[in-house]
C-alpha cells in the first residue's frame, strides 16, 4: 500500500510544493528525502527547519497520514511580539515599558 502527501516550504521566493507517493510507514523524515531530490538542496534549510503537519508541529519521526501537508518552516527574522511591542512604543511613547493598562 500507499500514501499520497504534498511537501510545503516556505522560502523568501514563496511557497514550494511537491506531491508524493510515499509508502504506509513513511516518517516525515523519508518524505523530506523524496522532498528534497524533487525540490533541489537550495529550497530550504532540509536539515534544521521545524517542520509540520497542517501548521501544528510535528517531529520527523511522526508517520503522517494519506493526504496530509508535510510542511518546512523557515525562521523568523523578527519576533512579531517585539515587533509589535516597538511599534506601540513608538505609537505611544508614554506608555514605553509599563505593561498592559488595568481596569
């Protein structure tokens, strides 16, 4: 028997995706080998990316199910809640370093 599951990177040039006729007992792992021979060795960090199924993660030794989305997440460049926290303080520069308001 088979499986059929799709391989999502996301990389600075947009999202990469290739379909995969894996066997049963496929890992994550062994589908990011199939991945990576299809997709070329520059499509993303194969080695050290977080990867996931349908955005929860999971490790490489998880057996992903018929039809699922393996996904490779690459890093942030910035933290969206430093991002964030800058943003206000600059909004509002009164308010810098004092934490949420209270009722």
């Amino acid at each position: 028997m088979s499986k059929r599951c799709s391989v999502a990177c996301d990389t600075p040039a947009g999202i990469l995706l290739c379909e995969l006729d894996l066997p049963d007992d496929a890992t994550i792992a062994v589908a990011l080998r199939a991945a990576r021979r299809v997709l070329g060795d520059s499509a993303a960090d194969w080695e050290h990316a977080i990867t996931g199924i349908y955005g929860r993660v999971y490790a490489r030794a998880h057996i992903p199910a018929d039809g699922d989305r393996i996904e490779l997440y690459r890093r942030l460049k910035v933290d969206p809640r430093a991002k964030r926290r800058a943003r206000a303080a600059r909004a509002n520069p009164n308010r810098a370093g004092r934490g949420p308001r209270r009722a």
